[in-house]
C-alpha cells in the first residue's frame, strides 16, 4: 500500500517527493562526506534541515526544467555510449544544484566533478528507492482497450 494514494493531488505528492529527495541529499553527504558538504545559512540544527529541504528543491527544479532539455540533446551521446553518458549529464546536473545554491547563500559544496557524479548517482538510487518505498510517483494510466 502507498504512502500516498494514487488519487491523491499533485501537491501532495510533490511535498512528499521533496522531502525524500531531501533525506536521499543527506544519505549522499553522509556517504561523500570527504568530497561533499552541506552549509546551512544560520549555524542551527533546524536551519540545516531547512538547508536540505531547499536543496531538494533546487535539485528537483533543475532536473524538471534544465535535466528534460539537457537529456533531450544529449540522445546521440546516449545511444554512442550505450547510456553511460547518463552519468555525465546527471553530475552536470548536480554541479549546477552546487552552483545556484551558492548564489542563493546556502548550500552544497562539491570539491570536484567526479565526486558531482558520484553525488549524483547515489541521489538518484536513495531517490529511486525512497520513492519506491513510500509510493510517491505518479501512478501509470491504465491503458485503453478499444
């Protein structure tokens, strides 16, 4: 059974998506801790949870908006390296997420490109199996018989 029904609005799901995206960030520091980093804006506990949340938030409007286009013209090297090039285009992605959060004044410190890739693909595993969990993607259309 999902933890959120398959019914329910977009809101709600979007919410719940941010939140494991945001404990799938704080597994991947916990992890990468050598080469990724998270600085929260205020030196307090609840600042950084704050920190993690707008992280998340970042990271799922870059991989929506700029992810979709990135993804699209990078098909030819997708299907010239057999979708390994998925790994490249993922921790550009990730290196953005460090980029704009620190213009934003808090956020995510990443020493190099290969740790961006790393970060990258274990975001997208704990995502993947948080969200697997918890029933947070949007439920498939039946299909229509006519």
């Amino acid at each position: 059974m999902p933890f959120i029904e398959p019914r329910k609005n977009g809101q709600m799901r979007f919410l719940a998506s941010t939140i494991l995206n945001a404990v799938a960030l704080w597994l991947t520091t916990l992890i990468l801790g050598a080469g990724m980093t998270v600085t929260a804006y205020e030196g307090t506990d609840l600042a950084l949870v704050v920190t993690y949340l707008l992280l998340a938030l970042v990271w799922g409007l870059i991989n929506s908006v700029i992810g979709k286009i990135v993804h699209v013209i990078s098909i030819p090297l997708y299907c010239l390296t057999l979708g390994l090039f998925a790994l490249i285009v993922n921790g550009f992605l990730f290196w953005l997420v460090t980029w704009v959060s620190g213009i934003l004044g808090f956020g995510l410190t990443v020493e190099g490109f290969g740790w961006a890739i790393g970060g990258a693909l274990l975001m997208g595993l704990f995502s993947a199996i948080l969200n697997g969990i918890f029933g947070t993607r949007r439920p498939r259309e039946p299909r229509r018989e006519d």
